[in-house]
C-alpha cells in the first residue's frame, strides 16, 4: 500500500475514505481534518481559550498535541479521579507530565477528587452506589470539575478527545432505546446554556479510533493503553465492536451512521423534543443545576 | 423450565417476556397476541377480507394458521417467482398447497410470474439486472402482484408474515443511514394511499422469529426450512445476527428497539419529513404509480 500523496510506504489506509497515507502525510492529514471539523461546526477561534479534558490516553493526549500544533490556546485539565487498580490514575497523570514536559507551552492543571472533595470516585461509588459500577458516577463528577475550573480559569470552551467510535457507540446505546431527548443533545459542539457553563467541543469527532491510536503512535506520543478497569466489558464496548463488525462489512458505516444523524438533525428529526432547560444555581456551590437547592455533585458529598 | 400457566413441562422460553410456556398454552398465546396487535394498530376487524401473502415459510403459513383460528376471512396468495435453484418457488408452492388441503375453508390462489407475464423473476433480472441479486426486483414485482389482486379481488388488507426480527433488520439498515423518510413509513400498518393500493399489515410484528417458528413446529405446520437461495449472505441476515448478539447480552433489546421506536414517531420523530404522495395510473396496467406514464412494474417489461 503506498501513500496517495507521495507513493511512499503507507502507514495507515483508511478504507473509508479510500485513503493510504504516509507516516509524513498522515501526521499532516489529522491536523487538517481537526481544524476542518473547527470550522465546519464552529467549535472555536483561534483567540478562545480552550480546555482540554486529558486523561493520559491516545485520544486526548493527541487531542491537545494537534490543538497546540495548530495553534489554539489550549490547555489541559487532569481529573485525578483516584482509580487505585493497577495504579491507573497514577499511571495516567505520569503520561499527561510527560507529555507536557516535553513541549514548551503545554500548561495543564491536576484536579484530586480525594484531595479536594474527601473520597476517590471509587470511594465516593462504594459509598453511594454500592456495588454498582463507578461510571455514571464518574461522568457526573467529571463534568462538574470540567464545567467548574473552566468557568473559575474563563475558558471559552472544554474540548474532549471524544473520536468517532465514541460517538457512534453512544449513538447506537441511544438510537437502541429512541432515546429522542438525548439524540436531540447528541452533537460535536453542546453550545453553553448558561453563562457558567462553557461549550463542550469535540473536534476528533469525524477520526475514527484507529486513526486516534495511529497518529499518537506515529507522533511518538507515550499514552496509557489500558483502558480503565471499570469500562472492561461496558455496554460501549460492547456497541464498539458490534459497529466494528458493520465497519468490517462495509468500511464507512460507522462515519455513515453519524454523519447521516446529523444531518436527519439538521433536517428537523427530534427536534419536536421541547427541552425545558430553567436552570437554577446549586445553593451550595454556585454551579448550575436543574432541580432547585443541591446540585447533584453536591448532594453526593452531603449523604 | 416449567410453563408459568399449568407448571407442564415448558417448551419455550421467551426472556424478553419473562414467559416460559408448554406447548398447549404456547399454542394459546400466540393467537393472542397476534389479535392483540391486530386490535392495538388496528389492522383489520372480522368482516374484512384479507389476502395473506405465503411463500411457504414458517412466518406466513403460521399467519395465515392464525388469523384463521381467530375466525378471520383470510385468503392465501403465493407469488410463483420462478426460482429454480434447489426447486425452490415449486417446494415452497407444495408445502402452502399441503397446508390448504389440511384445513376446510383455507382457499387461496397462486400468481405464476412466468406464466402470466412471460419470465420468472430469476430471468427478469438476469435481463435487467446484469449479473446483481434479484432482491429488489423481487420486491417490486411481489409488492405490483399483491396490490393488484388485492384489488381485483377486492380485498381490504394484504397481511405478510413479517417478524419483529425482519422489522429490527429493516429498522437497523434505515437508522444506520438515518433515511428519514423510509422511518417515516416503518410501521405495523400501512394505510392504503390510493383506491387501487390495499392496506398492508403485519399482524406478526411483536413476535421474535424463534417464537413464529416455535409455533409452526409446535402446530406441526410443514414448512420450507430452506431460505431464498438468494437471501444468503444478505445485508438483512447481517444486520439479524448483529441484533441477536444484542438481544442475547440484553434480553428484550430487539423488542425495546421496535417499540420505543414506534413511540418517538407517534410523539413526532421524523414528522417533518412531507412526502408527497401525488399517484397517477400507469398507462398500461392502470396501477397507482410515482411517475406519469408507465409504473415500475410494466416498465420492466418493456425493456
């Protein structure tokens, strides 16, 4: 297989897009497909300040090094979230200071659970959830800190490593259950519906993961390749290789899939769903919630 | 496993209901459940006349059994399409012929494609086709024969044997493109658009596959085990092995896909989508047509 732009040696042929690229002309192709998803669906200019969630991991580590190359204001936010098994979020923060040590410019900031709210999630999930996963916990605690230290730092918007496969798989789990309520808010940019809460971006959104995993190992980007302990035999990873299984049938169904339901967006599907979005500030942090009195975050530290 | 009614022996176990049954009480739920969709979509009360299509396979030899039992007037159709391979159409004829000939009053007539319009669907297709499956010629030159007996005949619906399993198939291939009108015109029943095009109904659209077979076997109704030889390999049985790996982490899952999907059309999903539905006769045949002049049926033999 050679590359379409020069006839070296590919690297990489993504099938659906009929394309093999070099090592060279792959590392260019990422950033030009990142800032082309910038633009298209007006995540950010280049004068916002821009958070990036890092967990140490192929997808966001990857994420701020094309931000940076590309120029934006990016800087990272680590959620030490206290998963002692197999020294995962140690593990995890060690990837995110190497990575930043070795570009200048690459500021990131480190938010302990424990240290700054008592428990680990872990914790926190026995506590609360007993025997129950963390997870769903965990994406609650997360979006709180996110939306939090970018409305405290003034950020323009957060910026996930979210790739396509995610996404899909999400949008199966939903599509699965017509979940209209959820596939209406399903999209690359979650505008800001309240001044404290800032625009949530994914500009990896159109990569698949392949592609996420390729270019970090391309790029010599050291990354964790566990995956954390508690998503082993998830539902979405579950959807993940289902939709893999259709990409293996028909390369370009999973880009198909999203693509298409933005598009039916665009074109009115879901969008009878009326979402009655008042929102209150919790009574104890400040932060936006739904229900009036406690936020969520903050009735998990009150019980 | 014992059957939840009498405590006999249980012949089925359907997760998705939490419902294991022997065979007598098996026997009875299935009309019930047939009557209760039929009654729910309101397919049809019992002074229509119905024309069930039967290809000679478990669905719709196990449709036309039922309704049958529930007192319907239902009348049989079997589409003579030609295909040679393994004897397939004159097996299939033989097993829908036997089925007849053990019940009083189950008349039903048989359309011969090659007999009456010169070439069998197999020929037809090679003819227009060049070499691709016949598949989606088949479905046009079926869907043109049972509108046009329906209507010379007089009859008030077309009931097919389709299954939730082959309704989840179809309703999978549509979402992972989003083709938002196809949704749109997904359903249990398909109201007649024209005086000349009978409603279509699908009385076994809440059963799972295994279950119309259960039945066929349990009823010692003699089927055609063989599929379409055109059928293997197809998208369609892809898309049923997907489901099923679904269905057997999460029992229910292809129930829940068709049902909740339903409820996000009846609160106004897809809504948007306007079709306009302007028929004209067709020059030759004087069947409803998109297009002026001939329909997509005549033209195929016009070629």
């Amino acid at each position: 297989m050679k590359c379409r732009k020069c006839g070296a040696v590919a690297v990489i042929n993504m099938r659906q897009h009929k394309l093999a690229l070099c090592d060279e002309h792959f590392l260019e192709w990422i950033p030009q497909q990142t800032q082309r998803a910038i633009r298209k669906y007006r995540m950010f200019g280049p004068r916002d300040r821009i958070l990036v969630a890092v967990s140490g991991g192929k997808d966001s580590l990857s994420l701020w090094d094309v931000l940076l190359r590309l120029g934006y204001q990016a800087e990272g936010l680590y959620i030490h979230l206290g998963i002692d098994s197999g020294g995962y979020s140690d593990s995890s923060l060690e990837y995110v200071e190497r990575f930043a040590a070795a570009r200048e410019g690459a500021r990131f900031r480190v938010v302990d659970v424990k240290a700054e709210y008592g428990q680990s999630v872990p914790e926190l999930a026995r506590r609360t959830h007993r025997g129950r996963k963390p997870c769903a916990l965990c994406g609650l605690v997360k979006r709180y800190i996110m939306n939090r230290v970018a409305y405290e730092g003034g950020y323009d918007a957060i910026a996930t490593g979210h790739n396509l496969d995610d996404e899909v798989a999400v949008l199966m789990q939903n599509t699965l259950r017509w979940q209209t309520g959820y596939l209406a808010r399903q999209a690359p940019v979650l505008p800001s519906t309240h001044p404290k809460l800032a625009r949530k971006v994914k500009p990896f959104v159109r990569l698949y993961e392949r592609e996420t995993a390729a270019y970090a190992i391309v790029r010599g980007i050291e990354y964790i390749y566990d995956e954390c302990p508690y998503a082993v035999g998830s539902t979405t990873n579950f959807y993940k290789e289902l939709l893999n299984q259709l990409e293996g049938r028909s390369p370009g169904a999973k880009l198909g899939f999203y693509l298409s339901f933005l598009e039916a967006k665009r074109q009115g599907a879901f969008s009878q769903t009326k979402e009655a979005l008042e929102l209150n500030e919790c009574e104890k942090c400040g932060q936006p919630t739904t229900a009036p009195g406690l936020c969520a975050f903050c009735r998990l530290w009150e019980r």
